[in-house]
C-alpha cells in the first residue's frame, strides 16, 4: 500500500498543520498484506468525536471505510482498542489505523502518463484535460486519473489535498484545469473560485436551431433528480434539495440541426452546463444522459473547457490561457457545416 498524501479537501476543515503529524510502518503481526497508519491527534480535532478526527486526519479515505476499520477494532487510541465512534478526542492523542488493502485505499499512487502543461509556475499548474481521462479516484476509476498522474508528475504533489486539484471537468468533458502545487496557493485558489474570480468558459454543440436572442443566462437551481439518482436537473427549492446556478450562454452559430454555443459558468454546480442547456431545451450532443444523440464520430458530450482566466493568487499576474477545440468536436461541427471560429 503506497502512502496516501495529507489533507483533506478544499473547503473542509483540515489536520492542523504542526500537530497532526503522520507516519507509516509495516506490521508484521496485521499478515502481508496489513500496514498500520500512526498519527497524532491536532488542536483541529480536540474534542472531537473520533470518527470525525479520523475523517479529518485521513481524508483521502471514505467515512464508511473508516467506520469499518473501527467496527474491527482496527483503531487504537492510545495503545487500545477504540470501536465507539462517540468517544471524545484530545489533541495529543496518539491514533492507529490497521489498514487492509482495497481499491480505495490504494488508489493515490503516481501513475505515469503524459499530461498536457499550458503553464506551470513553482505555485500551480494549468493542464489541457482529454477527453476520456477521470479526474479524481471514485468507485470504478481507482486508477489511471488525472490526480495519479499529478502525483507521478510532481513530488511537490504528495504534500498538497488531492494533489493541488481545485475544480473538476466530468470524465467525457476536456479543457483548462488550474492545479495547485502548495498548499497556501490551493487554499487562495479555492477562495477565488468561491468568489467567482476564476473566469470559466467552456464550447458546446447542441441540438435543435437557437432561437430568440443571442444571449441568455439561466439561474435555475440544481440538485439530484429525484426520478433518476445517477443524473442532475434543475429542481424546485421548495420541495428538492439543490444549489444557486447560474449559466450565460451566447449563441456562436446556428445551424438547422443545433447550435453551436459559448457557455460562461459564474457557479460550479455538478454537470450545470448540461443541465441547463438540457433544461432551454438544447441537450448537448451525444450527451445520452440529458437527451442528446452522437453526430458524426462524436460519441462524448460535446463540451469543451477552452479558457480559463484569473489572477495569479501569488504573483498578482493576469493569467489567460486557451486550450484548442478536439479534433472530434471539430468533426461534429463540420458535419453540421458549422465553423470553428477560434472563439
């Protein structure tokens, strides 16, 4: 089992920096495929109760994971077993974790793979995301992501939550992604987004020809559908859980089959352009989940994230980069007889 990197994700609070200190050791007595995880207890967990400690103090592990390993009296508090997930914390208490091997736990190992730079600095990173490449560890994508990637990339990632990786584009989505390289650059980088300082904006071919103005923005509120758990939709606050969105869209070019749109995100609700655009009744192409059917050879949304611009949280330099549009969203365009315009 390799080691897990530190932190936790952005926007939660974390282990404290001086006092959460760990280490890993091989465990004879826990059979081969047994390591234990030692720490210690921060002043960011005292008092806590020890299920939420060990959920800050090992956050790259699911909550249901952790209560297993408690449930097995794999946990230590000082030297005992410790199975109740009520009992109390103090910071200088010292935690041991049994660790058995599962995909979850050893998902954050480096993987080599080629990864597209648009800019680097010693503080963060911008890369160009294919299509097709997952960007986070989750059930049936424990390998082979972009934060694999990250960590084989860069030593530098081991030390940051989630390897400097503040936003995420959906599997089958490419384009600009900002990656910090150090943890107070990661933390200044997840304020801008919340304040909406990071500019976004993404292209997208749609179905069904646009009509009414060129520009429209739509703020309907996002949240889990409630007749179909694996998708997004746009929900009434009164009766649904859900979030804020909102969405500006500018019509490019038109064509009888769809339209061919630039898309600005001022919130980054899960799946918002394809469900908004779904919702004004143009379903991105071949975006199965939401209505739209392939064109041509384009088996994936046709969603691409080709700028990204912002103040460097260091620096204080205007940075705008661009990434070019897919040669299979190209093709689709092409056989709308639309153009690329370089937008």
């Amino acid at each position: 089992m390799a080691p897990a990197h530190p932190g936790t994700e952005p926007g939660l609070p974390g282990p404290d920096e001086e006092g959460a200190g760990e280490e890993w050791a091989s465990e004879e007595a826990g059979g081969a495929d047994a390591e234990l995880r030692q720490m210690q207890v921060g002043t960011a967990q005292h008092a806590a109760r020890l299920d939420r400690a060990l959920a800050e103090l090992v956050p790259e592990l699911s909550r249901s994971y952790l209560q297993q390993l408690l449930a097995q009296g794999l946990v230590r508090l000082n030297g005992s077993p410790a199975t109740k997930a009520s009992l109390k914390v103090k910071a200088g208490d010292g935690l041991t974790l049994e660790m058995r091997p599962t995909q979850q736990s050893q998902a954050f190992r480096p993987e080599a793979m080629d990864i597209d730079v648009v800019y680097e600095d010693e503080h963060l990173l911008v890369v160009n995301k294919p299509t097709g490449l997952v960007v986070h560890p989750a059930p049936g994508n424990w390998s082979g992501t972009l934060l694999n990637g990250l960590l084989a990339r860069d030593p530098k990632a081991l030390l940051v939550p989630r390897a400097g990786i503040v936003h995420r584009l959906d599997k089958d989505t490419s384009g600009l992604m900002v990656v910090a390289r150090e943890r107070a650059t990661m933390d200044a980088l997840v304020a801008m987004i919340a304040a909406r300082t990071v500019h976004r904006q993404y292209l997208a071919l749609a179905h069904k020809p646009w009509a009414g103005n060129a520009r429209r923005t739509v703020t309907q509120p996002i949240g889990r559908d409630p007749r179909n758990r694996l998708r997004m939709a746009v929900v009434d606050l009164a009766s649904h859980a859900g979030k804020p969105a909102r969405t500006d869209f500018r019509l490019l070019e038109g064509a009888d089959q769809g339209c061919w749109v630039e898309c600005t995100l001022h919130t980054g609700r899960t799946h918002q352009i394809r469900v908004h655009m779904a919702s004004i009744g143009h379903p991105l192409v071949a975006d199965v989940l939401y209505g739209g059917v392939p064109v041509g050879a384009l088996q994936r949304q046709a969603l691409h994230a080709f700028r990204l611009a912002f103040t460097h949280p260091v620096t204080g330099q205007p940075l705008e980069l661009h990434a070019p549009l897919p040669l299979d969203m190209r093709d689709a365009l092409s056989f709308w007889g639309l153009r690329y315009n370089g937008a």
